[in-house]
C-alpha cells in the first residue's frame, strides 16, 4: 500500500511539474500550493516507509529502555517501534500486543542501530 501511494504521488508530483498552470486552469498561486503539497506529501510517504523497513529489518535490535520496574530490551521477537514525546512503543511479536510506556517512567534509554 505504502509503494502504490509513493508512486501515486511521484505521478502527481511529475504531471504538475510538466503540466504550466495554465494548462490545468488555476492560478499561478495554487499550482504552487499544489505542487509542494505533493512533494511534501510523497516526502512524507517516503520517510514513513523507509521508517517501517527500519522496524520491520530489526535496525534497533539491542535498545534498551529501564524503568523503576522493568527494562526492555529490543529482541528478535519484541522490538523497539517508536516513540512520543509522552510514550514509547515496544512490539511483542510472539503475542502480537504493544506495550506503552510513559516516558515519565524510563529512567534510562540505549538506542542502539545496526
């Protein structure tokens, strides 16, 4: 899903490159508007990928995250996905479940990249 909206986009981005406004019939201000919201969009649906890849190739394999109570450790099965402002996400695989943790609670993060 994520490959067919990059090229959707890159298709959007190419015809509005190609096409002058005047050939789609709107201004000059919001073929410019246009234009950069696909490339913003394509740049974000690129980046959003390349981020899932890195989950799903285990780039964080060996993070390690301590809390007063717990540490977790990134593994094969359970591995780091992300993190807020207010929480980081850890995904068991075995079970198929998230664990949420307030970053409130983390004493300690090791990130650790392939």
């Amino acid at each position: 899903v994520d490959f067919f909206m990059m090229i959707i986009g890159l298709i959007i981005v190419l015809i509005l490159s190609l096409l002058p406004p005047t050939a789609l019939s709107i201004s000059r201000g919001t073929y410019l508007i246009l234009f950069g919201l696909s490339i913003i969009t394509f740049l974000l649906n690129f980046m959003t990928t390349m981020d899932i890849r890195n989950v799903n190739n285990k780039l964080y394999k060996g993070t390690v995250i301590n809390t007063a109570d717990s540490n977790y450790v990134s593994t094969d099965s359970s591995y780091f996905i992300g993190k807020t402002e207010k929480y980081i996400f850890i995904y068991n695989k075995k079970d198929s479940t998230t664990s949420i943790i307030p970053t409130e609670l983390v004493t300690k993060i090791v990130m650790k990249k392939k």
